[in-house]
C-alpha cells in the first residue's frame, strides 16, 4: 500500500472546522480513515451488484435442492 501524501484543495463548512481545530483533531487522518469506509461500503455494493445474477441463482438452488450436506447432519 503507498503511503505517499498528495495535497488536496477541499471545502469544508467553517463552524465543522473551526471546532475540529478547537478540539485538535487532524483533518488528513480523519479524511482517509472516512475514505477508506466509504471506498469499502462502494466496492461491496459493486461486488454485489456485479455478482446479484450469480447469488440469486445459487439462492434458487439451494433452495431446490438444500445443501449437499443435509443428510449428513448428525444433529
């Protein structure tokens, strides 16, 4: 993973500065940490939209014919 830092121009409403500032939190960590879970919530949503036809198949399967493991359960 790069650890490389790029500069960035960004807006950000003055009262949610103001008091981030006040309470000493940083804004470039506060950003990536919030960027990685919003690229992680977005890749998860592609990855499903790309993969509903094959989920929903397998979905039918199963529920035509079970698990391959049903009548092997000893509980």
């Amino acid at each position: 993973m790069s650890t490389a830092k790029k500069s960035a121009n960004l807006s950000v409403r003055a009262d949610l500065l103001e008091e981030a500032r006040a309470y000493k939190i940083t804004l470039s960590q506060t950003l990536e940490a919030a960027l990685q879970v919003e690229l992680k919530k977005e890749k998860e949503r592609r990855w499903l939209e790309e993969n509903r036809a094959a989920i929903e198949a397998y979905n039918r399967h199963i529920e035509r014919d079970g698990l391959w493991s049903d009548g092997m359960r000893l509980f």
